[in-house]
C-alpha cells in the first residue's frame, strides 16, 4: 500500500473520530442542558455549554479533515490545547467539578491526542519519506 493511502486511511479515520465525539458531546450536552437528562452529580452549566460548543467545532473539524484543509491543523490544535486547559483548571482551580467531569475531560484530551497522531503526525512522517 503506497503512503498516499495510508495517509487517505489515517485521516478518514481521524475525521469519524472526530465526528463522532462532536456528534455526542452535542447530543449528551444538549440533553443534559435542555434538562431532558438529568445528572446525580454536581454538573457546571459553563462546561455543558463548553462541550457542546466544542462538540460543534469538531463536527467541523471532522470535515475539514476529510478535505485536507491546512485550517484542521490549526483547530484541531486548539481544540486539544482548549481541552487541557479546561482540564487543568477542573483539577486545580475548581472546588465544585464532580470526578465524572474531569475523568470526562480526560478522555476527551486523550482521543485528540490520538486525532493528532493520525490526521497530523503520521501523515507528516510519511510525506517525509515520500520525498
């Protein structure tokens, strides 16, 4: 298989995975924030409307990925910069985040790290030995 197919396969991948955790931070966000679900732990208005503000964005970001745009780079960076930092002030600043929002916060950082690896850093290595 040819490193231009590979890199096809890594961000395709990465661009579902990105759709699918914009498609249920919107949707379990929305139910929670529409009060159609609700939570037995303390929940933060401004970190429901956080998730699915940025569950939109990815949507977005799933798409632009698809279409190799050099803007998915720039926002999918964002999107995990935005994440940690969101995660280290869970952590350390807030006395009111419930355990389920930072162990939620977590594995959203941890699914973009690994949208990194695949829609950027891989594809970046592979174009190297290309040439």
């Amino acid at each position: 298989m040819s490193n231009t197919k590979k890199i096809h396969y890594l961000t395709t991948i990465a661009a579902f995975i990105a759709l699918f955790i914009g498609v249920m931070s919107v949707f379990a966000g929305t139910k929670v924030l529409l009060g159609i679900d609700t939570k037995t732990y303390t929940t933060l208005i401004w970190l429901l409307a956080y998730n699915v503000f940025f569950g939109v964005i990815s949507i977005g970001v799933a798409f632009l990925i698809l279409k190799n745009k050099l803007l998915a780079k720039l926002v999918t960076y964002f999107i995990l910069a935005s994440h940690f930092v969101v995660f280290l002030y869970l952590n350390f600043f807030s006395e009111t985040v419930a355990s389920e929002s930072v162990k939620a916060m977590l594995f959203r950082i941890s699914i973009w790290i690994f949208i990194v690896i695949l829609s950027i850093l891989i594809p970046k290595y592979l174009t190297k030995k290309l040439n």
